[in-house]
C-alpha cells in the first residue's frame, strides 16, 4: 500500500502526541490517507513537527469539561471524527466521558473490560484460568499484612502496582512518588518499602522475581477474534533492569505459536475489542514464559509496530471507527528499533553508575553493551523510534526541546 492510497472522510483526532508513541499513531494513519488531527498537551510536542499532521491543536494537559467541549466543537466544524487515545490516563477520561463528544466517535474500551486489564491482581488470576504461567503473587491490605508476606517469600522480589492510575492520586496525596517497579534482595529491604506506604493506607503487590528478557504479543482483536499479530523481544531496557524497550526486534510469527494462542484466549476471557499487548518475561536459559501484565492501548514501542507494518492504528480507525477493514501489507518480522537517546541513559547507568542497578541479577557487560550500541547504527534492518527520512520533523523537534532543556536556568 502505498501513501495515501486510501482517502477517508472523517479526520482521525489523536490525543496526546508528545511521545514516540502519538508519533507513530500519526505516521500510521497519514500514510494511509487519513486525515490526522493533533491534539497537542503542549507547543513543543513533538507530534507538532509531522509531515502527516493536517493540523495540530494545543489543548492543554487539563482533562475536563472545557476540553469535551473544545473537541466536541471540533468535530462540528469537520462533520464528525473518529479520536484515538494514547495514554492510560487519557483513555480512562474518554471512557469516562465517551458519550460527551457529540459527532466525535472515542475508540475505547468498555469501562469494565478496561478495569479488568488495569487491574494486575485480576488479570492474573484470568491468565491461571486459560494456562498461563503466573508469578506467585502477594497483596496486603495492612502493614501488618505486608510483614506476613515479608517473611514468607523467595528473595528477590518485585513491587509493583496492582493499579497504577488508582494509586497515583492517593500517593501524591500524601507526598509519595509512584516508582513503576522496585526491588527488594530480602526482608528487611521489603519491609521498609511497606513502611513507606503506610501513611496512604494502600500497598503494591509483591511478585516472585522472574529472569529473562520482555517477550511482548500484540494483537487486534475483534468480535473475539485476532485479525492482526505482532510480537517483539526486548533487547535493551531502560531502567537496564527492567522497564520500557529501548531496544526490540520484531519476532516471526512461527515463533511461540503456543503462547500466542494462550495470549488470545487470556484476551478473550476478559472480552477485549481493539489493541493490546500481553507482556511476559521470557528465561533464555528454559525457554519458560511468565506473564506480567497486559497493556490495553498502545505501548512504548509502537514504532518497530509500524516500520514492520502491523497497522494496528489504521485497525483501530478503520475497523472500530468505520466499520471497515483497511488492506493491511505483509508484516516485515526482521527488523530492529531503538531510542537512541534512551540507550545513551542506559549505558551511562551500566558503565558509569552501575552501583544504581537495582536487579540483584543484572549481568554488568559494559563491552558488550558499547559495542552493541554503536554496531547498530550499521546494522541495515535497524529502525528509530523517532528518526525517519521520510519524517524528520519530530527528532528534531525532540532535540530542539532536549537542548532547550539544558540551556534552562
């Protein structure tokens, strides 16, 4: 297919294009003859700088009725509109005010099916239900709870929350910061992050700690069906311990066909319609598969989604907004992406800091990882997260914004 072959009436709205993700989702659709619509957080995102940005509108970071007004406007002066989401946050506004924006269609998940999938606790206990492996699991509801757990686990163990979006507010609330996941090599280290909580009267889940690298599904799915697949490994992630991909190829389909068919049934079971990816930690040394949570939007590393040519953005506009299925190309399953300024972080922390590892178990190859890191730029199947020839816009707008913040006083 190639760009703009299709033309389609109604404009697609993509809301929040400050990352690499809202990027992706706009070169998706422009080149598939969409008409994007930009709704910005902020002058500089670096959405803005798009060649296949037909307009671009600063909205402001507040989620309120002033902005379903702003956008149900907007979609009065085009005839109507399909809008995207990308965020966790920003999805869970437009569920909430998904009827609110007269002309303007929200692509979105059921409010339920989205509780379940933010919800840790429960998707794991759907994933043990359909055959998939889950790491032992405590919760606590009280301090004296999280000692119980303290003294009757394996070390070491993973903290991480059950619900972030939840937990965030009732955090802040009591001046805590939400760390995504932290670490405890024993005990004694487990019991002071529990203490540390104990002001906001909520506390994360404890995970069993699981070796291996990020093994992420992604799937289309509608009417209980998978109509799209794509699946990634993590090659490099920041923080180096475990985090967001700063590094992944794209994986064959022929590759873990048992898991993918499990990764659509757990799908199923929770009723999904749309995009998502299903996470799992991947042992190289037994080939073992442990799932750790499904991301119900799109995720950190779409743009290897879309050099490979998944489509899953054109699936959501055309498919849950339209009704139709666009003409989706052959996926190309042997390339590499990467966040070069995310891997530059990286490998400060592994060469210079590697004291602030916090995996017990993290090998420390700072060779290895050098040479790496600057073979890739050789590599003909590498791809960026931000760089495209096609669309230098946003790279430069990053680097504009990323000096802008070392000149600042």
């Amino acid at each position: 297919m190639t760009e703009n072959s299709l033309q389609t009436d109604l404009p697609c709205f993509v809301l929040g294009i400050e990352t690499q993700i809202g990027v992706g989702v706009i070169r998706e659709l422009g080149r598939a003859g969409v008409r994007v619509v930009g709704l910005a957080s902020r002058e500089r995102s670096i959405g803005i700088a798009s060649r296949y940005l037909e307009r671009a509108v600063v909205v402001g970071h507040a989620r309120n009725d002033a902005l379903v007004r702003r956008i149900r406007a907007l979609g009065e002066e085009y005839g109507g509109a399909i809008l995207l989401g990308i965020s966790e946050t920003d999805l869970k506004w437009l569920i909430e005010n998904r009827d609110a924006f007269g002309p303007v269609k929200v692509i979105a998940p059921e409010a339920e099916t989205f509780a379940r999938v933010l919800d840790k606790a429960r998707t794991l206990a759907l994933a043990e239900s359909v055959g998939i492996r889950v790491p032992r699991t405590r919760s606590a509801q009280s301090l004296e709870e999280w000692e119980a757990a303290c003294e009757d686990l394996n070390y070491p163990v993973v903290v991480k929350w059950a619900d972030p979006i939840a937990a965030m507010p009732l955090l802040h609330g009591h001046g805590l910061t939400l760390q995504k996941l932290e670490y405890a090599a024993d005990a004694a280290s487990l019991r002071r992050i529990g203490e540390r909580f104990a002001v906001a009267g909520i506390w994360p889940l404890i995970q069993e700690y699981c070796p291996g690298r990020g093994l992420g599904q992604f799937f289309f799915m509608h009417e209980g069906t998978a109509i799209r697949r794509f699946q990634h490994l993590r090659i490099a992630e920041w923080p180096p311990e475990g985090g967001f991909s700063s590094v992944c190829d794209a994986v064959p389909l022929s590759r873990h066909q048992a898991l993918q068919e499990r990764s659509i049934a757990l799908l199923q079971a929770i009723g999904w319609e749309g995009c998502a990816m299903v996470e799992y930690r991947l042992d190289d040394a037994t080939g073992d598969a442990m799932l750790m949570e499904i991301n119900g939007r799109f995720w950190g590393s779409f743009p290897l989604a879309v050099h490979a040519g998944a489509g899953f953005a054109s699936l959501s506009y055309h498919v849950q907004g339209l009704g139709r299925m666009p003409p989706l190309p052959p996926l190309n399953d042997d390339l590499r992406c990467r966040m070069v300024s995310t891997e530059l972080k990286r490998l400060v922390r592994i060469v210079l800091q590697p004291g602030r590892i916090r995996d017990p178990f993290f090998k420390v190859q700072p060779r290895q990882e050098l040479w790496r890191f600057a073979s890739d730029f050789f590599r003909p199947r590498t791809r960026y997260y931000l760089w495209d020839r096609r669309d230098p816009g946003p790279l430069l707008a990053d680097l504009r914004n990323y000096a802008l913040r070392l000149l600042k006083p």
